[in-house]
C-alpha cells in the first residue's frame, strides 16, 4: 500500500505499469492507494485501454463505501479521465 501512495512521485512509465497492475491485482486497499496515486499523473498518458480499465476499476471501488476524501478524490480522478479520453472510451 505505501508503495502504491509514493509511485506517483516516480512520474515514470515503469510506475505507471506497477500502479497499473496493483489496481488489477491487489487487495482492495492497495487498488485505492494506486488508483490515488495514478491520479496524479497527466490523463493523457493513459491509453484509451489502460483508461477504460482505470474507470471501471474506480466504479468499483465507488460502489464500496469509502472514505469522503477518497470518494472526491475518486470522482474527480473519473471526470478529469472522462474528459481526457471522451472519444476513445
């Protein structure tokens, strides 16, 4: 899970990748502190695939009950990748 918060800071495609994969795989916490994470990061760098994937994974942790931070922070991560890739997914 600390993992997961501190990539974001690597800006790199190797983190994207590992953060990609612990929102696939991990346990659900460890999904949420990726997803976080990867909402750092330009939505634009996100290929329309790896977004779809990213909105579905964020609709699932949505329909858990989070945290009222976690749920801003993961709405506006949706809308702000909606908008980025509005033609493509």
């Amino acid at each position: 899970k600390h993992c997961a918060q501190v990539l974001d800071q690597a800006r790199r495609g190797e983190a994207l990748e590992l953060l990609l994969e612990m929102v696939d795989r991990g346990a659900w916490e460890v999904a949420l502190a990726a997803l976080e994470s990867l909402s750092e990061f330009d939505p634009t760098l996100f290929r329309p695939p790896q977004a779809r994937n990213i909105l579905a994974a964020i609709d699932v942790m949505l329909a858990r009950p989070v945290a009222p931070l976690h749920q801003l922070l993961l709405e506006k991560f949706q809308t702000t990748l909606r908008s980025a890739h509005a033609g493509a997914t």
